[in-house]
C-alpha cells in the first residue's frame, strides 16, 4: 500500500510540474495584452504569421504599431513610433511576464528600448 501512495504521490508531483512549466511555456509567449513604458495599453495577437502589436488605449488607441514574427521567445520585425509615424527594426524578447522591445536604425546602431509588463 505504502508503494502504491509513493508511486500515485509521485506521478501527482510530476502531472504538476508539467503542467507549471507549460504555465512558464505560455507566459512566455508574445500574444496578450501588454502596459507599455509609457502606461499605454497594447494587445499582441496573431495576424496570418505573424504577431501585430496594437495600441488599445491612449491617444493613439486602435493603431498598430509593430508586426514581429519570431518563437516563443525571440521575436524580430518592425516597430512603429505612434508619435511620428517613423518606422524602426523590431526586436522583443519575452521573459515571463515581461516583454523588452526596442527599434533600431543604421543597422542596429541606434535603438531605443522600452519594457512592458503583461497585464
């Protein structure tokens, strides 16, 4: 008996961590709704193969402002900057619930960063 409660305890703990490190798999996904630097609101979301990155609250609520392909965690592409419609090279990373964002021009030799928090 005492086996039998070892091995059900033991396929217990590991059903659990598969399921916390699928949790750790999907949070570290681009997709959701993200708090910019500047406390606006952006929702990434699937478009064909990519991710799109739209504005949902703000001044500029309901531009998008970037487009990123990439895997769970690296994401490369194109970023826009609302407040003069000036386009950069993307690139994100996904850490947890963080998302760091930065564009750059001159082939990456100038770039600005930014992090967001998943909401």
């Amino acid at each position: 008996m005492k086996s039998f409660v070892k091995a059900v305890s033991g396929a217990a703990l590991a059903t659990g961590l598969i399921a916390a490190m699928s949790a750790t798999a999907m949070a570290a996904d681009i997709e959701g709704n993200w708090r910019t630097q500047s406390g606006e609101k952006a929702k990434i979301a699937k478009c064909g193969g990519s991710y799109c990155v739209t504005l949902t609250s703000g001044e500029y609520s309901g531009k998008r402002i970037g487009k990123m392909s990439g895997t769970s965690v690296n994401y490369k592409g194109s970023i826009t900057d609302p407040t003069n419609n000036k386009t950069y090279n993307g690139k994100a990373k996904v850490n947890g619930n963080s998302l760091s964002m930065s564009g750059c021009v001159l082939g990456g030799l100038i770039c600005r960063s930014q992090k967001w928090t998943r909401l």
